[in-house]
C-alpha cells in the first residue's frame, strides 16, 4: 500500500499507538508535543544553520514522516524529500521571554494530519547562546530522539563550516519499524505476555493508588460511588485538564550527594529519585506499602537505535511492594531489580500492558493505579559531545490528562539536576507539588547518610 506520492504507508509501531491512544483521550491536542530547546554557548551563522537543518530532514528520516487518518488507522510514509520553510530566527533579551514565547508555542496542537508534524526557529538567548527550539509531535520522535536531532544537525552544521565530510547520520527509523512488527508475531511476544502475567498475579491483588496529593481523590471517589474499599480511582481527565508546570532545581551538594550514591551503589539516578517520589507519596497516603509509577523507557539498547530519531519510548508499570521493615538501601536495590527484570520485556507494547492489567484487577479505562508518569532524560551525555556550554529545557503543555508527568536530567556541565512537574491543576495544587519535591529530597537525604535505616524510621523522621 502507497501514499499518492508513491511512498510506502506503514502502520505504526507499538509506541506510536500509545501516543495516538493519549491523543484519543484528550480533548487538548498538545498532550503528544514534545517542545525542547537546545542551546550553544558559541555563535552561529544562522543561514549555515539553515543548511544545515535542510540535510539534517534529508538525514533524519524521521523528520521525513507523513501521517495518514484513515478508516483503517492511522498510517506513515516516509518521502525522500519535504518541503521546508526557511527557520524563524528570534532574538530574546530574557529567559522570561524566551520562556513565554516557547511555552505558548509548546501549547499550540500539532496538525499533524495536514503535514504540521513540528515546528522549528533558531534563536539567540540573553546569555549569547546560539539555539534551536523544535515542537515535535510524539509520534515522530521522542524525548530522547530530540538529542538525537540536535547532536546530528551540530554535526552537520560543524562538517559544513569547516568543508568537512559528513558525519554519520542517524540510523533509518523506516528501516527499523519491520523489526518491530516481527517482534508482534514472536515467540518473545509470547514469552514477554507471560512474565507479565506472572509479575502481577505475584503481587497478590489489585495496586493501590497512592497519589502525591495524599488519600483525598480516593477517599471522595469511595463516597461517590459507595464504595470503601476503592484502591484505584479514575484518574484520566480529559475534560479537566488544564495543567500547570513547576521548574526547578536540585543545590549543588544535594546532587553530589545522590550522584556519589549512585556512583558507589551502581544505582542508576533515575531509580534513586523514583524511590524517594515513592517515599513520600507512601508516607502521605498511610505509609501505604504497595506503590507504582509509570516510567517512560526509551528502549534504545543498541549503538544503531542509541542513535536513531523516531518514537520507541513506552511506559513501563514500576510496581512495588515497600514494607516498612526493609532498609532504605533494600527499597532502593529492589527497586533497581526490578527495573533491570522489567527492561528486559519493555518492547510488549503499553496498550497491551494495561489491557491485561485491566482484565486482571476488572479496571475500567479511566481508572489508573500509577501516582505519575516519569522519566530521566540523559540530556548530560549531550555535554560529552560538546566542548561549548550548552543549554537543554522543555516547555509547557498547559494541558494533561493524567494526574502528574516528572521528568529530571543532569544539567551539563553543572553539578544540578533539573526538575519538571506537569501536574493538572484540578487534581494536584502547587502546595503539594513543592511538598513532593523536597519530601524526596529529604528522603533520598535521610536514606543516603543512613542506608540502614528502615522505612518506618525515615517516615517517623520526617513526620
């Protein structure tokens, strides 16, 4: 089957799906954006850079992608060539301005079925940095598939100034979707559905939700639907979503003392910073012992997909059972147990996922047991490729259908981790998300110094 240029049309991949099933739930169509920008501390000819970014789409197939609504789906092709607008440059003499035009942009659909598959300017910001803003859609390329894009366009606008050959280009995300419809019709497939099958009869019933803004949604939901034994309440809000993002930042010696931890334990600082989010949405919900959150896994395992654009990113159920006995170093080393366990079938797509979890607990399709969806975004191994000081940030979406989406990265170059909370308003207050904050902090503070201590002591300490 072909497009009316003649171009293969591909049905989408697993990770995709997830994004359309986000997209079908939502009445706000920018909850599958994905607004970043990248910032270099050197000066840019920005007419080199549009040249640059017209063999960066040549490169990056991804960039390339044509999305079809059909009867029968929604489908891709990938054309040799797009048809490009020159780059907006833009001027700010602010980071408060920088922020107020992207983040208004960032809140801005994508018309991803009539060809707007992202948006793209070049800028210079109040510090002389040189940069590039890109809104993609998600289901053309992902959070990690961003550094990607920035790397190869760097590269490219480096081997053109200076008259060199081309670096290498990102490998084709067209050519990797058949492995992944091969996967589908897989004994791995099978294998995969089995584990988790497995994982969650082993976990001894349905999850309990333990929201980050403490038992209140739940306990109103018991009322409202005479039910006291509630453990999961409908937390998709596709009506009332309007949402809200609070940036901040981790101090110096709180991130040398979590980084040297991780360094020393072997513990990644994705699953460390987890482990407190837990602890404290635990201790504010009953020091409640059976916890989960939704970590997006960027699924790139290999040196071809590591450099590759597209979507794999799909979320992975981190379920687990925190009792009160185990020492902050136990919590902590199951957790990171688990998560290698879990990895090891992150390609059973999401959808499926959930579905077999709703079989299993008789969910309904707005009820979801997870208290955020998270992620750790390597933006740091950006600094390694880079002598210059660079800048990476994401934008407000202004809307979101889930309760709470976290995502922290190491600040290159900077001994700080950044923090974003996009929490929707009518769920969460900014009051409960700074009590978030700091109550895992204070936790992973308190765990660290003291990696023997147990759960019952670290909560009676913070209390």
């Amino acid at each position: 089957m072909t497009d009316k240029y003649g171009s293969r049309l591909y049905e989408l991949i697993p990770s995709q799906k997830t994004m359309v099933y986000m997209l079908k739930y939502s009445l706000h169509k920018q909850v599958i954006n994905v607004p970043t920008s990248f910032a270099i501390a050197k000066k840019l000819d920005f007419a080199l850079l549009q040249r640059a970014f017209e063999q960066e789409v040549r490169r990056n197939d991804c960039l390339r992608i044509v999305l079809y609504k059909t009867r029968q789906g929604i489908f891709q092709s990938f054309p040799a060539e797009k048809a490009l607008l020159p780059v907006p440059v833009l001027h700010f003499d602010s980071l408060a301005a920088q922020e107020a035009h992207f983040n208004a942009d960032a809140s801005r659909p994508l018309r991803i079925f009539r060809g707007e598959t992202f948006r793209i300017a070049f800028f210079t910001d109040a510090d002389g940095k040189c940069g590039v803003y890109l809104n993609a859609s998600h289901l053309i390329m992902d959070a990690v598939a961003t550094s990607v894009f920035y790397r190869d366009l760097m590269a490219v606008y480096d081997a053109l100034a200076q008259g060199a050959p081309m670096p290498q280009p990102p490998a084709s995300f067209e050519a990797y979707l058949e492995s992944e419809y091969a996967y589908l019709r897989s004994a791995k497939y099978e294998k995969d559905r089995a584990f988790l099958t497995e994982f969650h009869r082993s976990m001894g019933g349905a999850p309990f939700y333990a929201g980050v803004h403490g038992p209140e949604m739940l306990e109103r939901q018991r009322k409202l639907f005479h039910n006291p034994d509630l453990g999961v309440p409908i937390a998709f809000d596709p009506f009332r979503d309007r949402a809200q993002t609070y940036r901040t930042e981790s101090d110096e010696a709180t991130t040398r003392l979590i980084l040297d931890y991780c360094a020393a334990t072997g513990v990644s600082p994705e699953v460390l910073l987890q482990t407190g989010y837990k602890l404290h949405a635990a201790r504010i919900n009953g020091r409640a012992e059976d916890t989960m959150l939704m970590a997006l896994c960027g699924r790139r395992v290999t040196d071809e997909t590591k450099n590759m654009g597209g979507c794999l990113t799909q979320p992975i159920q981190m379920r687990t059972k925190m009792p009160q006995d185990a020492t902050f170093r136990e919590t902590v080393c199951a957790a990171s147990n688990l998560r290698m366990r879990l990895y090891r079938h992150s390609s059973f797509p999401y959808l499926d996922a959930l579905e077999l979890e709703r079989k299993m607990y008789h969910f309904n399709r707005a009820q979801g047991p997870a208290l955020m969806m998270y992620t750790w975004l390597p933006v740091e191994q950006l600094g390694t490729y880079f002598d210059e000081e660079i800048e990476y940030r994401g934008y407000a979406l202004d809307r979101y259908i889930m309760p709470l989406y976290t995502f922290t990265f190491k600040i290159p170059n900077r001994e700080q981790i950044r923090f974003y909370y996009l929490y929707r308003t009518n769920t969460i207050s900014m009051r409960q998300i700074h009590a978030l904050h700091e109550g895992c902090l204070q936790a992973l503070r308190l765990g660290i110094a003291n990696p023997d201590m147990t759960l019952r002591e670290i909560y009676d300490a913070l209390e």
